[in-house]
C-alpha cells in the first residue's frame, strides 16, 4: 500500500475519533495489494483468507470509511451490485469499459474526454470536480473467434456476468 494512502487514512481515521485496529489494518491491505475492482463480499472472501479476524461488518464499515476517505470509489459496472475502484488515487481522471459478454472491465484515461466533459460542463454554467464514464462493449474475440478466455475463467471462478441484452 502506498504511502500516500496510508498517511491519509491515518488522518482521516484521527479526524473522525477513531483508532487503529488490526481487522481494518488487514482489510484496507486487501484492498490495496491489487489494483481489481471488487464487491464486499468479494473483499470479504479475500480478507476470509488471511489470518485476519475480521468480521463482515468491520469489512462494510471499512469500505463505507475509504469511501468516505475519498480513498476508494464507488462505481457501477452494470451489475447490479456496488463495485469499488481503489485506483482513484493514483488516476482520478480514469474511465471503465466493460464488456457486456465476458464482464471484463478495462480501465483507461483519454485527455480528449476528459477535455470535452470539462469544457461542456463549463459551457452549462458548471465546475467539474470529478467525470466518469462507463462504455459497454461485446467482446470482439467472442464474436471472432466463438471463444473468449475471459468468459471461460468467469464462468470458471462463478463470477456474475452482465445480464444479455
């Protein structure tokens, strides 16, 4: 975990009263060791295989915390579940596509997007703070070639896929 984020959840935890404990020490490590986006329970089944002794809770309050933070983001991938982004920090201008066959998520930064949200959120009368922006996208190998590794390994490891239109 980097040191920026440490010290600014440090802050951050001080600021609201709270401590430090162990159990969130071990969940915001789960967080941070990978740059994957998640769902609480899959940090949930993440911080279940450490030698944590964390509970569900303390997992859902700590997310609700770095959301709060500003540490992590909250983002809709079109599943039907909240996801969280930990790369915010690092690159808060990014951008997601998503593949609507495979779930694939692909994370990428365009200053030309970035350009035109700011200039036509000026033009509106507003200041941009921050811009998002999720494509869909069928998976070209899927439709190539009949075969996609990555739906093979979703299906695979039982992830939820984006419903078919």
């Amino acid at each position: 975990m980097e040191e920026t984020i440490e010290a600014r959840l440090q802050q951050f935890i001080q600021s609201k009263g709270l401590r430090n404990t162990p159990q969130r020490n071990a969940i915001v490590e789960a967080i941070f060791s990978t740059d994957d986006h998640f769902t609480a329970d899959d940090l949930w089944d993440r911080v279940r295989k450490t030698q944590s002794s964390s509970s569900r809770a303390t997992v859902y309050r700590t997310i609700s915390l770095l959301v709060e933070a500003g540490l992590l983001h909250e983002i809709d991938l079109g599943d039907d579940q909240k996801t969280y982004d930990p790369n915010f920090v690092d690159s808060p201008a990014h951008n997601h596509l998503v593949c609507i066959d495979c779930g694939k998520v692909v994370e990428f930064e365009d200053a030309h997007i970035q350009l035109m949200n700011d200039c036509a959120a000026r033009r509106l009368g507003f200041r941009p703070e921050k811009q998002s922006l999720k494509i869909e996208a069928c998976c070209e190998k899927l439709r190539l070639h009949g075969r996609c590794e990555n739906l093979i390994s979703a299906r695979v490891q039982g992830k939820r896929l984006p419903k078919q239109r």
